[in-house]
C-alpha cells in the first residue's frame, strides 16, 4: 500500500505543477483555440485520471476484484503519460533556456 500512496502523491505534484497558488491569469484572446495554458491543464489532468485509474486498478487487484492484465495494462498507460508529461516539461524547459541565451 506505501507504494500506492507514494503514486497518489506523484499524480497530485504532477497535477499540482501546472496550477501555481498565485498564477497571474492569462490573457483573454478572441482566437479560435482555447490557449497553450488550457492545453497544458487538460494534459495535466489527462495525466492523472491515468494514474487514478491505475490506483484502483491497483486497489481492485489486491482485493481480488480485479484482472492482473487490467492492472498491468492501467499501469503501464499511467508510466506512458507520466513519461510523456516529463518529456514536454524537458523540451519546454529547454526552449526557455534558449530563449533566455538570445541576445537582446
């Protein structure tokens, strides 16, 4: 069970990263798409439905509710995602480096 909880509070950071406490608002554009910041929500929580769903999965299992292939599937999804989120946060990450390097 240490391993589930110590999951729930990965998926919750993960979910947490995109939404800081004193976040400015973004600003209002009269475009068709709904804004990078929006996308990056949807992706976060995308993110952790999985690792949700791979919780009970997990939780199903251990009471003996559940198939093992349904587990394994639910998790390697969850590790997918997660793998993926850290991926854009890497090429993010770098692309503001790069930009931070460009001379004025």
């Amino acid at each position: 069970m240490a391993t589930s909880s110590f999951a729930a509070g990965a998926y919750a950071a993960a979910q947490s990263i995109g939404r800081p406490s004193a976040a400015p608002k973004p600003l209002q554009t009269s475009g068709a798409g709904n804004g990078f910041g929006s996308l990056l929500t949807q992706a976060l929580d995308s993110v952790a439905q999985t690792g949700a769903k791979a919780d009970a999965q997990t939780l199903s299992a251990a009471s003996g509710k559940a198939n093992v292939i349904d587990v394994v599937t639910a998790v390697a999804e969850s590790e997918t995602a997660l793998q993926t989120l850290v991926a854009v946060r890497d090429r993010v990450i770098s692309a503001y480096e790069d930009i931070m390097k460009m001379p004025i």
